[in-house]
DNA sequence: TTAGGGTTAG
C-alpha cells in the first residue's frame, strides 16, 4: 500500500503543487499493481490524465515488468493522444514478454503508420517472430531495416541472428553474422544455438572452440544442443567441463537423458540437483510421460503437491496426459481438484487437455461437463469433445455438436474432421460420412492428410463398400500406411472377402511387416473362412518372423489402484473369487443362450471346448469378473484393454450389462464400447 | 518514460 505521507503532499522547495506535479512525484516511487491503480483513480479525479505525459507514465508502470499489467496497459495506452516511439516500443515489448507475439505483430504494423521504428523497437519485434516462427515476417523486418539504416546495429543484427536460427535458416543467420561489425558474446552464443538446432553439431563445437571468451549461455547451449540431438555422452562431457553449472544447463542434461530414454541417469541427475525449479521437475514429468512411464509421471506429480510447489500448464498438461495413459479416472479427477484449487482456466490448452483426459478415461459425461463449463471456447475445445463422442461412437451428438459449433461462428479445421469422420465410421454412417468428406474439402478447403483418408476408407470398409474403398486407396496422393491396409483387411474379414483381405494384407506385410495386427486379422479371417491351412500357414510366417502376438492385457481401476490382468491371470490376490466369479458367469451366459463364438481364437486348439475354455479367460472377462465383485453396485465398469475387442467377448459383455444391469466401459486400442441393458454404443461396428 | 538481442518444459 503507497504511504501518503505529508512530504508527497509538500515537496521542499515549493513549486505550485499543480495535479501533474502531484502526479509525477508520486508515479515515480509507484512500486505495485495497487499503488498503479490508486494513481491511476487519482489522476482521472484530478484531470491530470489528460496530459499526455501523464498518461504515458501511467501506461509505461502498468508495463513494467514489476507490475505487468498488459489489460491496464493496453487499455491506457488507447487513451493516450498521440502515445510516441518509446509508449509503442513499451507495448510491443510486454506483447512479446507476455506471450502475445501476434499481437505484437499487428502493433508493429500500426506503429509503422504514425513512426519511423528505431533500434530499440526492432530487436523486440524482431523477436516476436521468432516465438511465432514467422520467418517471413522477420525477413520483411530485416529489410526494413536495412532500409532506414539499421542495417548494421549490433541490438538488430543479433536479434536477427537468434530469429533466423530459431527458424531454421541457419544461411541467413551465419550471414548475419558475418556481416556484423561488433560480434559479442549473445550473437555468438545465438548462431551456436542456431547450428545446434538444425543439427549441424560439428559446426556449433567449431564455434564454441573458436569463441576467445565464453559466459554460461555459450555452454549452456551447446549442451542443450547436443542433448536435443540425441548426442547426450557428448552433451555430458560439456557439461562436466562446465565451469559453473547452471540451472538450466542441469535441465537441458535431464531432457537429454529422457530423450535417450535413459531413465536412471536422468534421475539421478534430479537427485543431485541442489535446487530444482518447476522446468526441472516438468522436465522430468514430460520426460516420464513422452516414454509411456505414466506411473511415475504422476508419482512426481505427487511429490510437487507434497514440496507445496505451484505446478504450471506445462506440468498438467504432461500429467493429465499421464493419466489418460493410464485412464486412471479418480487420479484424473485428483488432478482435476488440484486445477480448480489453483484457480487454472480452462480457456486455452488446459481445457483441451482435461477433456481428452476424461473421454480418454471413460467418462464421456465429465468431458462434456468440462467442456460445457468453458466460458470462451476454442476451435480445440469443440474439436476435442468432438474427438471424444466420435471415439465413444456417438455419432449424432457429434454431427449435433458439429452443427452448434458452426452456429457459434467457428471454423472446424483440419483435425475437427478427423473426429467427424471417425465417428461416422464408428458408427457405420457411410453416407455422411461421404458427405463430410467432400465438404471439408469442397467447403472449407482442407486438403485431406492421411488420417482423413484412413478415417474415410474405415467408413467405406465397415460399410461392406470393399471395392470403393480399394479406388479410394488408389486415388490417393500420398502412399497408403499401415491404418489404411488394416482397414481394408479388417473390412474384408468383416464382410468375409477373402480375395481383397488377401489384396490388402500382401501391402500390409510390404509397408509394415511386423504389425502383429495383420497376421491375426488375416489368421482370423481364413478361420472364419474355414481356411485352416491358410490359418497354419499365417502361424508359420509369425514364426519365421518372430512377431508375436501381444497377450491381450485389461486394466480397471478399483479406489485408485490399478489392476492389471492378462489373458489367462491367476496372480491377482482374488483369482479364486475371480474364477469362481467367472463360473457364475459362464452358467448364467449358458441360461441367457449364449452360444461361444470361436471363430476368432487364434490358436489351432482342435477341441472346440478348449477353443471355449480360451475364450473365457480374455483379460477383460477376469477385469469385469472383478469389477462385479469389489465396485459400488451401480458403478460403471471401466475397462482399458490393450487390444481390439473380440466378437465373442463382445457379445458376452452386451448380455452381462443386461444380465448384472451395470454400465460396463471398455476403451480397446481405437475407440470406447459403452455396453448397456443389453447392447453397445458401436451398433456392433468396431 | 524503454535500457534492447542469447539457454531449459509445453
């Protein structure tokens, strides 16, 4: 709070103490966003913000990095008449500090139009291209400055260096260089960092052994550099050579370890560390997370809520990640707590990311809570709530959602539609899903990538529509991938077309031999067909080739503990409860007239009772047998599987939902069943 | 009245 105390009101000597003397002696000692405000409410009561200089004082204190104000600032930077080249030069720099580079594009345009910009002006501008890697814009800049002759500042010439090299022109920034005049130590250090980024290792070290004198940034580059070029033993040996090892040296080191997937010496550079800030730990979380470590993701996470310490964005998106990795739903809801104690919003990223989480764990409701609580919404939060219904196959809340977000005057881009056709084709809607295809491009113009193809080849395949689907494929401007050819040999299975489920599988085995996948569709598909030699003759190529198949894996979640269970599980403490469960089950499937369907079972067990016996012991049936027994009565069952569900467990957990009247969830490895009185989301198409 | 340009996560 600003003493007023009685010499602001009484400077010795007297000059007339006039509003704007008041003003400027107090603007001077103003120290906090409080002090700026009350200022502020004085100079309107006082007439004083009239004055220009006044009002420029005001604005450059709402900027300052002290009190960073940028909604204040900007609002009493409107109000300034004629504001002049430092109050544009004070904006643009806190847009850019304040991760607004757009914006501080678009004033550097206006700015242009009432002064000529000068040194101090370019080199933030300049910088604010480089955040948004907008090479061309910088480049336009450049020339700007050539031509009103700043050509040769060094404050200039660096900036453009770091922006040419963030932007991967590593010629244009050496050109830079070597025109400079003066070349100290932050142009150096930026072509250094320039090298490093594109890859070119050997030129950064040559520079860095030519450099006479060196400050932290130079080593701390370097070793950054080679870190994020996979070269982490030389990074090491820099690093050990360091003279006064950083902070950020120590994290770079840490991503470089993770990169590597070199888990233990990355953590025991965290427990060395003496002090550790929130990118060290985000560091480590991201790196857990980017590997598929979610358990220890989220173990740390754990630890920074312990340590008290405030987690960043960056922090909950890498650890919502982790738990959708796990879809460890009552973790996620943890996480959720923590983003409300903090007071996160969830306007931006965050938003995003909490929406995927919940549909990733399951719980498509939480998702649209989430989404429907966002006050500005986002083309990512329509389009993840969009991803989230197409994959728990709700096709027409989708197309609903779809329709609403138009209203709302957004444009669906690119991934929008990818959500859109997946749902048709988990829902088997093959006329819209046509229709959609061509009106992204038609309409909005969006060039189909692979992924929409892939989506579209899925509609077309389930649909029974083989032969347009092989056209589709052959039109195509890019070259099929795995999904593609998986989706033909899956629709061929489907609809019992061995001759292009063999056409699809001769591409698949060419473009990706060791997709497990392949051999067991197609396996799956000549068992149906009652092609055993085939079915032996597929064995016989796994063999040679030693692709295996992955033992089909279940988890459920039971009071924050993950179980797992995979096929055939008798470790888990209540096996006897578990099969003994299952027994019940088996009588009461028998009574309801199941009939097992063992077209699928991949093995050549000639005696259909052992084909049965198989069957029963799919990881998701043990997963469900122990939800039913430990969960809440009318809880949902919420099952993760590793694998794509097979027609017989299908089947069976449709007429469980009846028979036990419970919800049961299963995300395999495409999409969500949600299993209910009787039937599934998925129509029985997946 | 600015005090510029260079490093780590996402």
């Amino acid at each position: 709070m600003l003493q007023l105390t009685p010499s602001h009101f009484l400077p010795p000597p007297p000059p007339p103490l006039s509003p704007q003397n008041l003003s400027f002696s107090l603007l001077q000692s103003c120290k906090t966003l409080q002090e700026a405000t009350q200022l502020h409410a004085l100079s309107l009561k006082t007439g004083a913000f009239t004055n220009p200089l006044i009002a420029s004082r005001l604005f450059s204190l709402y900027a300052d990095p002290k009190i960073n104000h940028l909604t204040y600032a900007r609002s009493v930077f409107t109000q300034i008449q004629d504001p002049n080249l430092v109050s544009w030069n004070v904006l643009i720099k806190s847009h850019v500090t304040n991760q607004r580079s757009h914006d501080a594009v678009v004033l550097f345009r206006d700015l242009v139009r009432h002064h000529a910009p000068d040194n101090f002006t370019l080199p933030c501008v300049i910088k604010g291209c480089a955040r948004l890697n907008a090479v061309e814009e910088g480049r336009q800049i450049h020339g700007l400055g050539l031509k009103i002759g700043l050509g040769l500042d060094k404050f200039v010439q660096s900036s453009l260096v770091s922006m040419y090299s963030k932007c991967g022109e590593i010629e244009f920034a050496r050109k830079v260089f070597d025109e400079m005049r003066e070349r100290d130590l932050v142009a150096w250090n930026s072509l250094i960092d320039g090298y490093a980024r594109c890859g070119r290792v050997d030129v950064a070290v040559e520079l860095f052994d030519q450099m006479e004198e060196r400050d932290s940034f130079s080593w701390t580059v370097l070793v950054d550099g080679l870190s994020k070029c996979g070269n982490v033993e030389k990074a090491r040996e820099v690093f050990d050579r360091m003279p006064d090892k950083n902070l950020v040296s120590w994290n770079a080191m840490i991503n470089g370890y993770m990169k590597a997937r070199d888990f233990e010496t990355a953590r025991e550079l965290f427990s060395q560390m003496l002090t550790r800030d929130v990118i060290t730990w985000n560091s480590m979380i991201a790196g857990y997370e980017f590997n598929g470590r979610f358990a220890e993701a989220l173990e740390l996470f754990r630890e920074i809520l312990e340590e008290d310490l405030r987690p960043t964005p960056a922090t909950l998106v890498s650890v919502l990640s982790a738990v959708s990795g796990l879809a460890a739903l009552s973790k996620g809801r943890l996480v959720h707590c923590v983003m409300v104690k903090h007071g996160f919003e969830l306007d931006g990223v965050l938003g995003t990311s909490l929406i995927e989480m919940y549909y990733k764990c399951g719980s498509i409701d939480s998702a649209m809570a989430v989404f429907r609580g966002i006050q500005r919404k986002k083309v990512g939060h329509w389009t993840a709530i969009i991803v989230g219904l197409g994959m728990h196959g709700m096709a027409d809340q989708v197309l609903q959602l779809f329709l609403e977000m138009r209203k709302n005057g957004m444009e669906p881009h690119a991934i929008t539609f990818v959500g859109i056709l997946n749902a048709c084709s988990h829902a088997g809607l093959v006329d819209l899903g046509r229709y959609y295809f061509n009106m992204m491009i038609k309409d909005y113009g969006i060039e189909p990538t692979i992924e929409h193809y892939g989506c579209f080849v899925d509609i077309l395949c389930r649909a029974g529509c083989l032969d347009e689907a092989k056209n589709v494929i052959g039109s195509m401007p890019m070259k099929p991938n795995k999904v593609i050819w998986m989706s033909l040999l899956s629709g061929a299975r489907i609809h019992g077309n061995v001759e292009i489920g063999d056409y699809a599988a001769q591409h698949l085995i060419e473009v990706s031999p060791d997709t497990i996948g392949c051999y067991v569709v197609l396996s799956n598909m000549y068992a149906a067909a009652d092609q055993w030699e085939k079915v032996s003759q597929v064995r016989e190529m796994m063999k040679k080739r030693g692709v295996k198949k992955d033992p089909g894996c279940s988890t459920i979640e039971h009071r924050g503990m993950l179980h797992e269970f995979i096929v055939g599980d008798k470790s888990h403490p209540q096996t006897k409860e578990i099969y003994s469960k299952l027994s019940e089950v088996r009588e009461k499937l028998k009574s309801a007239g199941h009939v097992p369907d063992t077209s699928q079972v991949l093995l050549c067990l000639e005696d259909e009772k052992e084909k049965e016996a198989e069957l029963e012991n799919h990881s998701e049936r043990l997963a469900i047998a122990f939800g039913l027994i430990n969960l809440e009565p009318r809880s949902p069952i919420r099952i993760i599987k590793n694998l794509r569900v097979c027609n017989d467990c299908h089947s069976v957990t449709k007429l469980l939902s009846k028979i036990y009247n419970r919800e049961i969830v299963v995300r395999d490895n495409s999409r969500f069943h949600h299993f209910a009185n009787g039937s599934c989301s998925c129509k029985d198409f997946w």
